[in-house]
C-alpha cells in the first residue's frame, strides 16, 4: 500500500511540474509579446515623426495650434484644406489613432479573420476571388490621416512577426490560422481630401527600416527593428473621392468597397452626418447592395456627449451610434430587399449583424514612449458588424 500511495504523489508531483512548466513557458512567451509589442508602438511613433514632425520642425506647433482652431469649430473643409495642415494633422493626432487602431484590431483580429472568406454571387466573381484571395482587403472610408494604415501594417508585422510562427502544429490551431490570413493585406484610403503626400510619405517610412545611429554598438545594430512590412506583404492606395456622392451611384461605390474583407470608418460619422444626414443614410443603406457576404464593417468614433448629430428644423440632438444602427440594423434589410432587380430573384436578401459593441473604452498609451509632441489616451467607442 505505502509503495502505491508514494507513486501516486509521484505522478500527482510530475503533473504539478508539467503544468509549472507550462505556466513558466506562458508568461515567458507573453512577456516577449508584450516586449515586442512595445518596440511596434515606438516605432509607430518614429515613423510619423521621421515623416512628419522632423520635416516641420518649427512650423508644427503653430501649424497644429491653426488646425486645431478648425477642428474645434468643426470647419472640416478647412482643417484639411492646406497639405500644411494634413502634414500636421498627420503629426499630431494621427500618431495616437493609429496606436489605438492597432489595439482594437489586435481585439478583434479574430473576428477579422473570419471576414478573410467572402462568399462570391457568380463564376466570374469567384474566378477573380481565386486570383486575389491571398490578400486580405481593407477599404478605409475618410481614412485620409494614416491612423488606419500604419494601424493596420503594424496588424501585419504582429501576425507575422510576433504571432509568426514556423510550426505547423502551431499553425494548425485557430490563432495560427487567425494570423496567417492577416499576413498579407491590401489597403485602399478613400477620402475626400488629397491626403496624397501623406499617404505616400507613410508608405516610405512604412517599408524603411528605422535609421541607426552610425555610433550605434553591435549589439544595438544586431537588435533593430526592421522595416515594419514589407512591400510584397503591404500595398496601399489611395482614391480622392467624396463619400456622399457615391450615395447616388452604386456602380462607383462597389468599385470601391464590393472585394473588400473590412470597411473602416473611424471618427468619419460625424463629420459626414454634420454635411448631409440624408446622403449619409443613402450611402449607409447602400453598403449592403455592393459588399460580399461576410464583409465586415468596423466602426470607431468619439464616445459620449461628442459624438450627436443635430437633426430637424429644432435642432434636436441625436447619438450619432443610435441613427447609425437605427439605419444599418433596420432599415438596411427593407432596402436591400427594394434595391433587388426582378432578375435578381432567389437571390439572397443581406443584413447586417452586430458582431462587438464597445460603448466607451480607454486607449492609453504605454509608459516610456518618445515623441517630439505630446499625445493624449483616447476614449472611444467600437462597433463591428458582419454582412450576413
């Protein structure tokens, strides 16, 4: 009896030191995580000030102060009328979105990844998908400011730098798979502004590595980064187009938006519902008409009393979420089903659902990062929705 009741504790003390074994390992991976994903928030920031702040240099502070002056009487137009202003826009808030962005997709990325498989409606639909299905493919609406881009290809060197792996039966459970379809990715910027230079001035810090000191150790040298993605496994582009004018002509916004795996619209609601509540809610009801089934919409804006929208001769004050999800969620469904030619019978009728829904939440920026402007935690909501 002694002999089996020692084998037992035995067993029981191998079982304990296997799963120390295991939280040890766990805490190890999520401390190198966590590392690594600092140094990605760092060199977020180097590079909107290597394309932006360095070039203005004294000019900014200024440039920011008249910004800032436009955004606060919300004069839309003339906040992003000058490139001046873009670049300093650029400069000082995007760096902070974009930080924040990548958050949210890193929350969500699950979720994204299921909106890697869109279903086509005809053979030459799928034939196309077939050719281009190895790129995941994001259309940013009013994503003029470059939050969602270095957002999103910072999303792409997570994936497949720091979720990366080269084991196939890592690869094999659900975050592998998760990962890889987020590894390859192609972003069109579509905004009414020409927000061009910006664009293409992130796109060559994006595909640059970090500068090196040339008095830099060789340890310092052997750890630095590389150029967050690479170009094979990042395009973007961008489309100067005004949004609500593709209310009035499906043709142009499926041109746009009809391949795509996610929609973005992030702090846009209220500026194009201050412009045009009608051709907003046209343009919304439409979306559902010219996406794939199971495309996703992401949506992020101001939380709290910033984010109404004055309706009617009153002025009365609604949550620009609830007139939001007041269209897409129950009017959508009616339109579609309006919008379907006598050809289209048997054809299915698409809604959306509500996958996520974050009323409030905080972005705060992680201690010791370095930038030449000071930055504020942001709080926000995020809604994300599936066309099913």
């Amino acid at each position: 009896m002694p002999p089996k009741a020692t084998q037992r504790r035995t067993v029981q003390g191998s079982s304990r030191e296997a799963r120390d074994e295991r939280r040890s390992l766990s805490v190890t991976e999520s401390v190198r995580k966590q590392n690594s994903s600092v140094k990605v928030q760092q060199q977020i920031l180097d590079i909107f000030n290597a394309g932006f702040c360095s070039p203005l240099a004294e000019d900014l502070r200024p440039l920011v102060q008249e910004v800032k002056g436009h955004l606060y009487c919300q004069n839309w137009h003339e906040a992003f009328g000058k490139e001046d202003y873009l670049r300093a826009y650029a400069a000082r808030w995007s760096p902070s979105r974009a930080l924040a962005y990548l958050e949210a997709f890193l929350t969500l990325r699950r979720h994204l990844s299921h909106g890697s498989q869109l279903r086509a409606s005809s053979q030459d639909e799928r034939t196309d998908s077939k050719q281009s299905d190895a790129y995941f493919k994001v259309t940013c609406l009013g994503g003029g400011g470059g939050g969602e881009v270095v957002g999103l290809a910072a999303l792409n060197n997570y994936a497949t730098h720091i979720d990366g792996t080269n084991d196939p039966e890592q690869e094999s459970n659900s975050t592998g798979q998760c990962d890889q379809s987020l590894r390859r990715m192609a972003v069109s910027v579509v905004d009414i502004s020409n927000w061009t230079t910006v664009i293409d001035t992130l796109k060559g810090q994006l595909y640059t590595p970090p500068t090196i000191s040339k008095y830099a150790s060789a340890a310092a040298r052997a750890d630095a980064a590389p150029a967050l993605v690479s170009e094979d496994a990042f395009a973007v582009s961008f489309h100067q187009e005004d949004a609500l004018k593709l209310s009035s002509s499906k043709s142009s916004l499926k041109q746009l938006v009809g391949d795509s795996n996610l929609v973005t619209m992030m702090f846009v609601l209220n500026e194009l519902y201050a412009e045009s509540v009608s051709r907003t809610t046209s343009m919304l009801l439409l979306l559902a008409g010219v996406m794939k089934e199971g495309a996703l919409l992401l949506v992020i804006g101001s939380a709290g009393r910033d984010s109404t929208v004055s309706i009617g001769k009153k002025g009365k004050l609604y949550p620009v979420q609830w007139l939001f999800e007041h269209t897409m969620l129950e009017d959508t469904e009616i339109a579609t089903e309006k919008d379907l030619e006598p050809s289209d019978e048997g054809k299915r009728r698409l809604r959306w659902e509500k996958v996520v829904g974050y009323d409030s939440q905080w972005f705060r920026l992680s201690a010791g990062l370095k930038y030449p402007v000071d930055l504020e935690d942001m709080r926000h909501q995020t809604h994300l929705y599936k066309l099913i």
